[in-house]
C-alpha cells in the first residue's frame, strides 16, 4: 500500500545503506506551477533508475517543505482552468503554519471538485499538514518521503552550526574569504527567529542579538541558551538552509530549477568548512506539454517540434512563406531591379562616369520602395490569413503564456482533472539523467 511504502522508507533512512535524493519547493497553494510536480517526479525517477543500478543499495525519494518561509505572496496563487486564483488572506510568520481552512473559498470556485485538496485543505490544521496530505496522496506510490523540516528533534542536530554562525558569523567570514561574486547575499547571521506570526532577522548590535521589528533582545548567553532550549526557533535562510538538509539527511543528490542549481554550486565552500557532505546538484526535467488541440494545429501546418522554440513570429513567417509558395518573398524582384541598375552604370560608365553615383542612388532608393512594398504585401496577407494567425495565436498561448513558458504558469490540475493517470505518464516518460527538453504528446 501507498502507506506501508513511505513507512518503509522513513524508516529505512537509518539504515547504513540508504540514501536520499532530495528535491525542495514554497508550499505552492494546489502545488502552484507545473515545475513543482516536474521537480518531484525527476527526484522518483532518479530514485528508480538508481535503485535499478545499485540493487544493494537503498533509495528514497525525499520532498523537502519550505515550510518556515514567510514570503505569503510568493505562493497565494495559481493559474488553472482558464482563470487565475488567489487566496486572499494576509498572514505573516511561517507559511507551514497556517490555518488552511480558509481556502475552500478557492475550492468552492474550481470548476471541478477535487477530492484530494479538499481533504487535504479542510482536514488540516496547519498549511505543512495540508501538503504533505495532498503530496501523499499524488505521489504516495512512488514511496516519496515528505519532510517538514520546522521540527524541534531535527533541528537539535543541528544546534552547532545554529550557534556558530550566531556567535561567531563564520558563514559570512567563510564567503569573505572566497571574494567570490553570488546571487546569494551572505549575511554576518544567516538565521531567523520565528515566534507567534512572526519570523524576523537576527541583527547583532551594541552587543546584543536583535530581532529585527521586535523588541526582542538576547544577550550572548542568553541567545545560546534559546538555541539549546528552543532550536525549532532558528529559521534557517537560503544558505543555512541547504546546509540543515544534508546535515540530518544521508541525502546523494539535490535535484533543482536553474536558479537553486546556481546557488547550489556557489555553497560548496560552506559544506567543505563544516565537513557536510555535498550532494551531486542536478537540474530537474524540463518539459512541455502538447494537448490533443495543440497537436492538432502542429500537425495542420507541418510545424516540425524544434521550430515551436523559435517564437511565434517565425513560425508564423515560416509558415506563410510555405503557403504562399515563397509569392510573398521579393527576393527574385529585387534581384531583377539590381540586375537592371548595375547594367545602366554599365552603360553611363562608358559616357560619363559621374552619372555612375547618380544611378547607384536611384538603385538604392527602388530598392527601399520594394522592400517597403514587401512589408505592405506581407500584412496584408497575414490578414487575410486570419485563421492561420488565430490557430498560431492559440498554440502560443498554450505552451507559452503569459510570455512565459508552460510550465512556469500553467497548473497540474489542467491536465490532471482530465486525466489521472497524468503523473504515472510523466513518471514513465522524464528522467533528469537525460538531459534534453522533453515534450511530451498528451
């Protein structure tokens, strides 16, 4: 059962031979974009082919919740059915803890029920219970291991690091060191506190450690007591964060979009200071999803699959040029037209080789005249080729909305309300150790 097999590999991580492959992501609301779900099945899929290769050893898919964030904004909303939905609330503090009952006003206007968020949603006394439910329920079968990493035992282990980086800013002095350009800002403290609503930065001043917009203030022995009594307190940020992972997780490999893939390799530094093991850092499948409609109008005007990353202008182009059977190219014209001039320089040469400019200019202006005549010829045809635009104009809009590409906006629920077999066709058909643009026909 879908139970027995996460039970089994929870409690497998203890043992010698086990490893984890990890992937992480914000507690998107209803999963938020399609990236998310193609981040989790690259981490089972990996899991599989490893699992396959080493047989003597252990593999656990692991999905990491970034459940202390507190950045409401990042994760409020998704894009489904046509329509783009927002759970108007305005917590603050830790996302992971939010009471999630107040979006089944987003339930109520979906225009299918979907059992599984409703369960998950209503049933659930904190936003980190609702996902893990809901991350059960879609990939359960797969054995994916769901962590929330806002756990006093867990963050017992890493109270050293917790400390040194609070006392000593040995993070920020590591990165000093380096003088290295990130896209990461290294901080002299690179942890939080969190309390009641609130999670806020620690700033050490006038020799004292300050939460920030609080009027919270510990002394140095005041702050490692804190850390020792209460470290489920310490919220660790982007870089502290990567180094709690590996730290309590006997973790292979971290599997990523391009920006956690970048920072990712900027931390090894930080890994090597602290003897945590890093993790081979993997970019995760990317992919685009033609439906049945989609295929229909490739199929239609012949358009070849490569050709669908050139934007739609030149597939438009291309494909007017095809129809027209290259009529609406002037190339030939203009050819003819400089033919013509450079046999009357010819010809003025012989007599007065001063007019030879004057001809050259006319040339050069006839030319202009064409191409403009060219531009006008080709409007008007994409006029009249109305439908062609409209299809063209749909397509786009499927695969790359909102000027963005599908999978940064589009939401699982558009293919999966349909179709639940969705995740078991992607499943079969990613593999993160291939490393191309899968597109994949619906």
């Amino acid at each position: 059962s879908e139970i027995k097999k996460v039970s089994d590999n929870i409690k497998s991580i203890k043992d010698s031979n086990t490893y984890t492959v990890t992937t992480g992501h914000q507690l998107n609301i209803f999963t938020g974009p399609l990236y998310v779900i193609y981040k989790i099945v690259s981490t089972i899929k990996l899991t599989q082919e490893l699992n396959n290769t080493y047989p003597d050893k252990h593999y656990v898919p692991v999905y990491w919740m970034a459940s202390e964030d507190h950045d409401f904004k990042e994760i409020q909303s998704f894009q489904a059915f046509g329509k783009n939905y927002t759970w108007d609330i305005n917590p603050t503090g830790a996302v992971g803890k939010i009471d999630p009952k107040s979006i089944k006003s987003i339930l109520d206007e979906l225009p299918e029920k979907i059992s599984l968020f409703e369960d998950a949603y209503l049933k659930s006394k904190s936003l980190s219970e609702a996902v893990r439910k809901y991350m059960h329920s879609l990939f359960g079968s797969y054995g994916l291991v769901v962590i929330d990493a806002n756990s006093k035992r867990l963050k017992k282990c890493f109270t050293p690091i917790i400390k040194d980086d609070i006392i000593n800013n040995s993070i920020k002095n590591i990165a000093k060191d380096k003088e290295e350009k990130s896209q990461v800002h290294v901080r002299k403290i690179n942890f939080f506190y969190m309390g009641e609503g609130m999670r806020e930065r620690i700033v050490f001043s006038n020799n004292c450690y300050n939460i920030n917009n609080t009027d919270i203030v510990f002394s140095e022995e005041e702050i490692l007591k804190e850390i020792e009594k209460n470290p489920e307190k310490f919220s660790p940020n982007v870089i502290t964060r990567c180094l709690y992972q590996e730290h309590i997780l006997p973790n292979v490999c971290y599997i990523g979009g391009p920006a956690e893939v970048t920072y990712w390799l900027e931390f090894k530094h930080f890994f090597d200071k602290y003897k945590i093991n890093y993790p081979v850092v993997m970019p995760r499948d990317f992919v685009l999803l033609l439906t049945k409609r989609s295929q229909k109008i490739v199929t239609k005007y012949g358009i070849e699959l490569s050709q669908l990353f050139e934007g739609k202008k030149n597939v438009i182009e291309t494909i007017l040029n095809i129809y027209s059977d290259n009529k609406n190219n002037f190339d030939d014209e203009i050819k003819t037209i400089k033919e013509a001039y450079e046999s009357l320089v010819d010809k003025y040469s012989s007599i007065d080789k001063s007019m030879s400019g004057n001809v050259e200019s006319k040339s050069k202006k006839t030319i202009k005249s064409i191409i403009e005549l060219e531009k006008k010829y080709k409007k008007a045809q994409k006029s009249s080729n109305a439908k062609l635009i409209q299809d063209i104009d749909n397509l786009y809009g499927s695969l790359f909305g909102n000027n963005s590409s599908q999978e940064r906006y589009d939401n699982f629920l558009n293919y999966y309300a349909s179709d639940e077999t969705f995740i078991a066709t992607l499943v079969d058909i990613l593999n993160p150790l291939v490393l191309n643009y899968k597109i994949i026909k619906l």
